[in-house]
C-alpha cells in the first residue's frame, strides 16, 4: 500500500488527498446535475461545504472523545488529514445535521436535492474506497486467486478495489441524469442507496476486518439489508416520491 506520498521534504497523506479529490470531482458532478433537478448550483455547494466542515469538525471530536491519547501524545494529529484519525458515524452525524439545517433555512426541496447529490455520494463512495486501498484498512480474507493482493503478510482479496469497482458501476447508471423522461423525486438517490446496500451486503463477505455477530453474518451485513430492505420499500412507494417533484 502507499500511505503516503514523499516530495521532497513534504509528506503527503495519500487517504486524505484521495478523499480531497473525491470531494472536488463529486461538487463538479453535482453542480452540473442542479439544474437536472431544479436545484440551484450555488446553494448545493453550500450545502456540501456545510456538510462537510459539520462532518470534519463532528468526526474528530468524536475521535478525540474516544481515543484522547491519540492527541495527547501527537497534538499534530488533531489537524490530521488521515481519515483512519476520524469517528466515522460522529461525523456523519454532524454532517447531516449541519446539512438538515442548512437546507431547512433555504427551503431546499429534499428529494430533488437528494437526487442532485447522487454524483457527490457516488465520488465520495469512491473516494473511500481508494483512500482504504492505499492505507490498507477494509481489507479482505485470505485468498489464492491470481488477482489477490500481498497485505499484512498474506494474500487477500482487494476488496477495496471491488467496493471502488462497484461504486463506480453505480454512479454510472445513475450519472448523468436522465433528460428525458424526468425522473421521479428521490427515486435516483433511493436506486443510489438500493445499490449501494446491495453491493455492500455482499462485498462484506470478503472482509476481513468486519466484525462477525453469529455464524459467518457480519454486523455490517445486518446493517446493509435493513437499508436495502428500507431504500426497495421506498421505492414500492412511487406515487409519494412523485408528489414531491416540482
């Protein structure tokens, strides 16, 4: 793996700076897509900036609440851009609420938004999953595939590659959005989410990091198909998701 990246006297954290990347393509995408769903440009990048600084700030005093040592002894840490350095679900947190906020006070329309912020939800997924292969979190089981790859001093299989693959596919059935005929409100962002719990469902299988709760059945699994049984029964509702397009 390449945690990091030397040039010169400057060390760049490699999972931060894929993170970073995948941040600017998914504002890109998603304000290209504003107009598809009659959402203003400007006030989703707003949105996402708002997300994300409530997220960042959220995740790391989540962090710092859990695991104080890990500052005490390198206060350099705190202004870490390793995402390893973060409390995933502090930060998710405090990214939907910043986001909740923020849309309520310019009376955004939520699903259109939702379905506006797809390509950004997409990149991110990426993103991630690129930032676990290059820091060597999310890794796999043991395999003697040809694709596998050396890690911790065994062969495994590249689930990070898989997961990247996977939310690749789906961005690109879903981006770029269709112009005719128009979509319902939401049905894109809940496809976004059906897919995504669906690949994750059975992805985690290959994990070797995932924490197991009976027999072979991961804890994330048991999460993935409560979404995706939430995100298809969503979709079974397609008359109130239509009610909301403007």
């Amino acid at each position: 793996m390449f945690p990091v990246i030397q040039i010169g006297p400057l060390a760049l954290q490699t999972p931060g700076l894929i993170i970073l990347i995948s941040l600017w393509v998914g504002i890109t995408l998603t304000e290209k897509s504003a107009k598809a769903y009659k959402v203003s440009a400007d006030m989703l990048s707003s949105l996402i900036m708002t997300a994300l600084i409530s997220g960042v700030i959220g995740g790391r005093i989540a962090y710092v609440a859990r695991y104080p040592n890990a500052f005490t002894s390198n206060p350099l840490n705190l202004i870490s851009l390793n995402p390893g350095l973060f409390d995933l679900v502090g930060g998710i947190a405090a990214g939907v609420i910043g986001a909740v906020i923020y849309g309520q006070r310019k009376n955004l329309p939520l699903w259109n938004t939702l379905d506006a912020l797809v390509p950004f939800f997409g990149m991110l997924a990426i993103g991630l999953a690129l930032s676990n292969l290059s820091s060597g979190n999310a890794f796999g089981i043991e395999t003697d595939l040809p694709w596998g790859i050396e890690l911790w001093g065994l062969k495994r299989h590249p689930t990070q590659i898989y997961e990247m693959l996977a939310a690749f596919v789906t961005l690109s059935l879903l981006w770029p959005p269709k112009e005719d005929p128009q979509p319902r409100a939401g049905v894109s962002f809940v496809t976004f989410i059906t897919f995504t719990a669906g690949y994750r469902l059975f992805l985690e299988a290959f994990r070797g990091d995932s924490a197991l709760i009976f027999g072979g059945i991961r804890s994330a699994q048991v999460v993935a198909l409560i979404i995706l049984a939430g995100a298809l029964w969503l979709l079974d509702r397609r008359k109130p998701l239509s009610q909301n397009r403007k």
